[in-house]
C-alpha cells in the first residue's frame, strides 16, 4: 500500500489552457536553506492566469503554479536559521515561475516547499494567513522594479523635503492624478507605472523631470506599442545583469524590509482581502474573478 503519510493535495495543471485536477502528490522534504509550509491561504495574480491558459515559463506538465501563500511552517533543512521553525506562521513566495513550474515550489497545493530567504515570519495576531498571502508577488514586484528598472539601490534613505526630489507611483490614469504632482521646485525623474495608460505617466513625468533623462519602471508589459520618447526610459519590471544578485533583493526585500516593517505595525497588506472561496477546488473560479 502507499505510504499516504507523506502526500497531500495540489492542484496540477496538467497541459496547457487545460483545467485545474486535484490530485495527490507526495510530500517532499526540504533541501538544507528550503522549509515546508502548510498551506492556509493563497493569492491568485494575472501572472498565474497567464501561465495556466499560455503555458508560460512552464517547462514540464503537469505543473503547479502560484506565487502567494500564507501559512504555517512544518518542517525545516538542516541550515535554516532557527528563527524559522515548526510552527511559525509566515507569509512566502512560493518560486514556481522562477523554476518554470517545478511543481514542488507552486502555491497552489496543501504542502509547498520555499527556499528560506523567500520567507518571513508573521508578529503575533497582527496579519492573517488572508493578508500575508497577498504581500510577496506585489513586493518583489515593486522592489525589483526600484532596483533594476529605476537604478535605486536598497540602501537609500528616503528623500528629505530639501532634497526637492521625488518618486512617482502611477496607479491610475485620471485628472486627479495628473494634479497630484505640483509642489513648485520638485523635480521628479523616476516613476513607477503600476497600471492604466503609460501615456499619462509619461506626460506628468514630462512636466516635473526637469533636465536630463528620466527612467520608468512599468509592471505591465512592454509591447511595440507602447508608447515611447526621447528623454524618458522605460524598462519592464525584471532583473538584469547590471544591477545586484537577485538573491541579494529577495534576501532584502523579505528577511529585512518586510520583517522589520510588519514587527514594527509600519506597514499593512492592501488592497482589502476578497475571500473567492475555500480549498484548490475555488482556484478555477478565483482565477475567472
């Protein structure tokens, strides 16, 4: 008989564009800097729509997706630190798009396994599994766009009132954006364009840039046509070769600013949670949301 101790459920995609089956798999054990989380709750994002109906950096079906998990940790490797062990509650990235759909690092399954420093533990009764599992995908994100696209190291402090210097995150397309930006003297040559038209960002950032080139970040991706110009320059959020090891910005970005943030109550999840439904079998549905 199979040994079932040691299986639990997931949600393969098993070819491309192909429905969600639910199935059991066996459990793996964690490499020496890997956990095993219980999960408790996941995130859905476009990225995992994407994959699922385009086969996108998935390199072998059946695969598992999903990048967002809340949850308990159950087992540990030997050469984690000892700040993360059994039963602490924790948000993670789950890197399955990293490692083109490996299955034993998709989100969407009872058990998944993490590399440690995609993981940071939860205070006490302040965040739910439903808030942590929306924070990773959106801050590594953001935090690869500062890094990579915008040239902003992680060691920068924030700018002060007389530095007359700014960052512009773009999160909508409508007048009252356009008039957020207006403070006389202010020079802004970095923007963060989150969603909405990247024509609008380009305008404001026109306006405020004052001389020299301006840089944007764009979490959307880049077509042909997309807009363009001269003086501005526009990359899609992604590591590159001239910036720091990417394991540097997902050991900072998780092990450091999250966790140093979440202890101290400076930083709440958003957007506000909407709960789809409970179990892998809501994922076909929160997918379709």
């Amino acid at each position: 008989m199979p040994n079932t101790s040691r299986q639990h459920l997931a949600a393969m995609v098993p070819s491309v564009g192909a429905p969600f089956v639910i199935e059991p798999r066996s459990t793996p054990t964690p490499g020496p800097n890997e956990v095993l989380i219980e999960v408790k709750s996941v995130a859905v994002n476009p990225l995992d729509y994407f994959q699922r109906y385009t086969g996108f950096h998935i390199d072998v079906f059946p695969a598992i997706i999903g990048s967002d998990v809340g949850g308990t940790i159950i087992e540990v490797g030997s050469s984690v630190s000892l700040e993360l062990k059994p039963g602490t509650r924790v948000s993670a990235f789950a890197p399955t798009f990293l490692l083109n759909g490996s299955p034993n690092y998709g989100a969407f399954q009872e058990r998944v396994l993490v590399p440690d420093h995609f993981v940071t533990p939860l205070p006490n009764g302040r965040v739910s599994f439903n808030e942590a599992s929306i924070l990773p995908m959106a801050l590594l994100t953001a935090w690869t766009g500062i890094v990579y696209q915008l040239g902003i190291p992680t060691s920068t402090t924030p700018y002060k009132p007389s530095d007359k210097q700014g960052l512009l995150i773009w999160s909508g397309a409508s007048s009252v954006g356009t008039m957020a930006v207006k403070e006389d003297g202010v020079t802004v040559q970095l923007a963060y364009h989150t969603t909405g038209d990247l024509q609008d960002t380009l305008k404001v950032l026109q306006r405020v840039k004052g001389n020299g080139i301006a840089k944007v970040a764009s979490a959307p991706a880049l077509t042909e046509e997309s807009p363009k110009t001269n003086d501005i320059e526009i990359g899609f959020v992604a590591p590159t070769s001239s910036g720091p090891k990417f394991d540097e910005v997902i050991d900072f970005v998780f092990r450091v600013w999250l966790k140093e943030r979440l202890e101290r109550a400076e930083f709440s999840p958003s957007p506000r949670v909407q709960v789809i439904g409970k179990g892998l079998g809501s994922l076909q549905l929160a997918l379709e949301e």
